[in-house]
C-alpha cells in the first residue's frame, strides 16, 4: 500500500508549491482509479488490503503486479459487495456509460508518490528498507480512529536473505572444449550428444602410449589398444584398416546451460525421488523412487532436467568434476544471492513477476525498484526472462520473446484512457490504448499496470546464449 507521511502532507492547503484545481491535491488529481480520499485535510489511500477481493462473487477483483488490485469490468457487475467489505469504505459503485463499476481501489501504479511535491507519499515496501516498519502500524491506527472502523493487521512482507550454491563457468575463460560436459556424472551442462570432435582431448588422456592428442594419432607408437575410441564421447572415433581416425569435424561449442541448483524441481516433485539436503545445499536424486512424471522437468527455468535410459538426470550434485577437469580453470563454485534492484536501465515492466514460479517478487513502481521475497528460490527465471537484463544471470541460458508468435491488443470497450500504458511503456509505442506493434518489444509494462486489464499480452519465448 502507499503510506501517507501525516507530518508532511497538506492536501488541501493551498501554497505557491502546489497549484490545486477544485480543492483536489495533486496525489488525488493524478490517482487514475480514485483511490486516494481526505480526512481532516490528509490524504489517505486505498489499503491494498484484498478484502474486496475476497468478498467479490464473481472474481472481477484481482491482485496485479506491483501488490496492488485491479477491477475486471468483464465479469464485474456492480453489485456493491467489494464496496461493504472495504474496512476503510473508500470504494464506490458509479455508473459510465451505461456500466456499473466500482473505483477507489489502488493498482500500486505509483503516479500519486511522484506527483506529491512534499514526499509526503511512501510505499510500504520502501519502509522495509529503511527500518521504519513501526511507521505503516502508526498510519492504520490513525486511520482506524478517524473512520471509526477496525481494520486488520497488514501482512508482513519478509525479503529474502538466502545464498545459494552452484558452478558458475566463464565463458571468456572457455576454450569450448566440453570436457565438463562429457564429465558431468549427473549430465547437467548443455550441450550434450554432439556429433563434433570439440578437442575434449579425453582420447590423449586415457591413451597409454601417448600417441593421441585431440584426435590427431601418432601411429608410429599406437598399439591400437582402443581405450581412445571407447572413451570418446561424441563418437568421433572409429578403427578403419587398423588404424585409428577422426571421422567427424573439428567445432568448438561453449556451454550454453546448466543446473544452478535452484531446486525448483524437488518442490514439484511428488515422488519423494528428489530431496535437499540443507546442511551440505545439495539436491539429492534416488532413481528408484522416481515416477518420472516429468514435473520437474517442465519446471526447471533452465531446462536441463531431461529423462534418458529411464532415469531422470540434468541435476547439479557439485561433486566438483567438472572444476577439476576442466583445463583452463574457467569453473568454479561460488556463492549467489538476489538482494533489491535498483537500476535506472529497469523499466519495471513486471516481466519478471510474471514469470516467476513462486510468485516472490514485488515491482515497488513509487521507488522504481525490484524486491524478492522470503518466497524466493534463486532459480533465476526472473533474470532468464528480464528484457533489459538488469537482474543477475549466473545460469549460461537467456529468453527472449518471439515476435512471430506473441501477440497484444487493447480491449477499447474497457479501457479508461487513463494514460497510464503511455507513462510507462519504454518505446513510446502505446498511446491511451492505441498500440503501435512494430515499435512494441512485448516488455509487458502496459499490461501489468492497466488498472482495467483492458489490455491482453500472450508471449512465447524462445532461447538464445547468455552474455553474461
């Protein structure tokens, strides 16, 4: 919710720094769904509480993504009941243009904290930050007193303080060998299956005689003892007249993905086959309990989970193969967390809430910032996805959206051209509804932040290398 500063706000004063038309405040004249209303000339806002929510027949309120509400005037039929369970009797039922709806239930958009020229406006989430939680329990207490009405204790919001564990490979270091991912005991790093000699060099390492370095034999000192061919894992190798030779082409292909340890994949698996192991922060596999009903599979962000030879592999277990076989020292385990993100290159889209598979990230849209949640799992589809790569991406993976196959149009029957999809789109491709799509790079900012859901988004994406 946005939480009015009482000590600084003057609403309804006039001064030389606030121009008021019609005795409305600029929070008040900004607000796009008319969320914000006076007591004792203070502004107060819209709780974000999710009472009307609950108390809707006909699920036409739902929460967006920046923690606020908006009213699906589809399915809405202006019965009034959200308007009995506000706790603060802010919501009103109106009638436009032959509709019935309710408004003064706040989207989060922000347009009100940017607009008071005071700083009297702050969002709750900020306060997380700035210890200052205590403040959010004064405001409802004084609201309580002035509106004479009990309301409910706000749901604390815990941020996220876990460190996760997982092989990181740097790519400006590799020398697209492979080695790591012929290895791999649990098959995890993509590629896999190649049909190329990457110089792995695995032949020369095994040989006896030292007579074979990437494929290349000497065959002076080859006693054809075969431990090359069989070792090889692209199956690069093969004995014609009795000697050794390379029957496929040379290519060097870098790793393009692997497990980061997320374990995503044991919180959707039902069978017990998967387990962590949290004083070590291992993921734990047991074959024989495996139903390999393939959930884990779709789940896993990084898609490296795959069922072969009637097992279910792709799973880091950082046994440390790959580090210590690699030649180059390009591997290495290291520690990773995700803590608020503030970068002036966000353009709080909401991309990355969408996405997310536990529903663990807050769009704080008043502080332009991105904050995760206790909920959080480091998987890191968030940063998979994020069109302008803001949040950190250790995976070696990256999604983009598929123009060919995405689409997004605005419903203008339900559209308030309340101009909030103009304020926020990035490209300047939306204007009160009206979408250029060659412009659109289908970010998901306007979608997210229509108060209305006048606006419909379908995506689809397809992968390419990350340059992390």
């Amino acid at each position: 919710m946005i939480v009015t500063l009482l000590d600084r706000c003057r609403s309804l004063e006039k001064c030389e720094n606030c121009p008021l038309l019609g005795r409305t405040s600029k929070c008040k004249e900004v607000c796009p769904t008319e969320a914000i209303f006076y007591i004792n000339n203070k502004s107060f806002s819209c709780l974000t509480c999710g009472e009307c929510a609950k108390a809707c027949p006909n699920k036409a309120i739902k929460k967006n993504k920046f923690g606020g509400y908006y009213v699906d005037r589809k399915r809405c039929n202006g019965c009034g009941i959200c308007k009995e369970a506000c706790p603060i009797n802010i919501i009103r039922i109106v009638e436009r243009d032959g509709k019935r709806f309710p408004i003064g239930i706040c989207s989060m958009c922000g347009m009100c904290v940017e607009a008071c020229p005071f700083n009297a406006r702050i969002s709750s989430y900020e306060l997380l930050f700035k210890k200052r939680e205590g403040l959010v329990e004064r405001y409802l207490k004084v609201l309580e007193s002035l509106t004479k009405n009990k309301i409910f204790s706000i749901k604390k919001v815990d941020i996220t303080k876990k460190i996760r564990k997982n092989i990181k490979i740097d790519l400006n270091k590799c020398i697209s060998c492979l080695k790591c991912s012929y290895l791999c005991p649990r098959k995890t790093i993509m590629p896999r299956n190649l049909d190329y000699c990457t110089s792995c060099n695995l032949c020369g390492e095994v040989c006896p005689k030292n007579c074979i370095e990437n494929g290349v034999v000497n065959y002076d000192k080859c006693v054809l003892c075969l431990r090359c061919v069989n070792i090889c894992p692209t199956k690069a190798l093969k004995v014609e007249d009795f000697k050794i030779v390379k029957v496929k082409e040379d290519k060097k292909i870098k790793p393009v993905k692997y497990c980061i340890n997320c374990k995503l994949c044991a919180e959707v698996c039902e069978s017990g086959a998967l387990k962590v192991d949290y004083e070590r922060d291992l993921l734990l596999y047991s074959p024989d309990l495996c139903w390999k009903c393939g959930k884990c599979i779709d789940i896993c962000p990084n898609e490296v989970r795959f069922i072969e030879e009637d097992r279910v592999d792709g799973a880091c277990s950082l046994c440390g193969v790959c580090i210590d076989n690699c030649p180059v020292e390009a591997i290495k385990i290291e520690e990773f967390k995700l803590e608020k993100i503030e970068d002036e290159n966000c353009i709080l889209c909401g991309t990355c809430y969408n996405v997310c598979p536990k529903e663990a990230i807050i769009i704080d849209r008043a502080n332009k910032s991105i904050i995760f949640t206790s909920d959080c799992v480091l998987c890191e589809t968030c940063s998979i996805h994020c069109p302008r790569d803001v949040i950190p991406n250790t995976t070696g993976f990256k999604k983009v959206v598929d123009r060919e196959r995405s689409f997004i149009r605005t419903d203008m029957d339900i559209c308030i051209k309340c101009g909030l999809c103009n304020k926020v789109c990035p490209n300047n491709c939306i204007d009160y509804g009206v979408i250029e799509k060659e412009k659109c790079e289908f970010c998901g900012a306007c979608y997210n932040i229509c108060p209305t859901k006048a606006i419909f988004l379908h995506r689809t994406w397809k992968s390419i290398p990350s340059s992390y």
